[in-house]
C-alpha cells in the first residue's frame, strides 16, 4: 500500500491492483470516512477479468475492494454507502448471491444505475463506496 497524506486527507494506492486509468487514487480517507473510487474487474496487470460474464466480474469487484479496505484498515461491515453501476440492470439478481458473500449480515445503503458504458471496453459492473474507517 502507498499512503500519501495531505493536510486532513490521506490518499490509499494498493500496489498489486492495476494502475489508475485517470488521475485518481483507489481510495482517500477524509477524517473518519473511506472514500473508494469505482472498482473495476481488471487483474493486477488491468486486464479485465470474466469477459461477458455479470457474475464473474462482480466478484472481481468485491475482491479488489476487499484489498482497498485491507489497506485502509477497514471491512465490508464498515461499508456504509455502495453505488452499483450495471450495464445491464437485469443483471441485478444474478450478482446479489455474490454481493451478499462479501458483506455477510451487513447492509449498506444502496443505489443501482445501469449505465450506457463504463470505462473499460467489456465491463459490464462498476462499484463505488463510502465506508466508516475510523481509526481506533
């Protein structure tokens, strides 16, 4: 992990997950909430992972924000907001199964938008999220 703190803030990079496509980091603390930037299905070396497949790839998701939230010292019982982006909001019901896998019994305030596109040609889900990562 490189942290880089700037007055209030600290910047989070995870070094095994694939560069950044953009000028952005994967997540940024701001006090004591996490703050992740939209998680792709892309391997360490940004290659997409699970093409054409919903299920797959929102596993890739969770696992890469697993890494992101290890590094801030957090879980996914800390999560306490997720914005889904779907290409396909039919796709809802297969990805929950796996969504429910990585938060267990907790719930976080949800939103799903299905989207015309995301940012890597062949992605199918995108997924955002604030979570409470209050040092203890």
């Amino acid at each position: 992990m490189l942290a880089r703190a700037m007055g209030g803030r600290e910047e989070i990079r995870v070094e095994s997950m694939s560069e950044p496509l953009s000028h952005y980091t994967d997540a940024v603390r701001g006090g004591d909430q996490l703050y992740i930037s939209g998680v792709a299905p892309l391997d360490g070396d940004g290659r997409l992972v699970g093409a054409g497949d919903p299920v797959a790839q929102t596993r890739r998701v969770f696992e890469n924000m697993a890494q992101i939230l290890d590094a801030a010292g957090a879980s996914f019982a800390d999560i306490v907001k997720i914005t889904v982006y779907l290409k396909d909001v039919s796709h809802r019901q297969a990805i929950n199964p796996v969504r429910q896998e990585f938060f267990g019994d907790a719930r976080p305030a949800s939103t799903l938008v299905e989207v015309s596109d995301l940012a890597v040609p062949g992605m199918l889900v995108e997924v955002e999220a604030v979570a409470w990562a209050g040092r203890a």
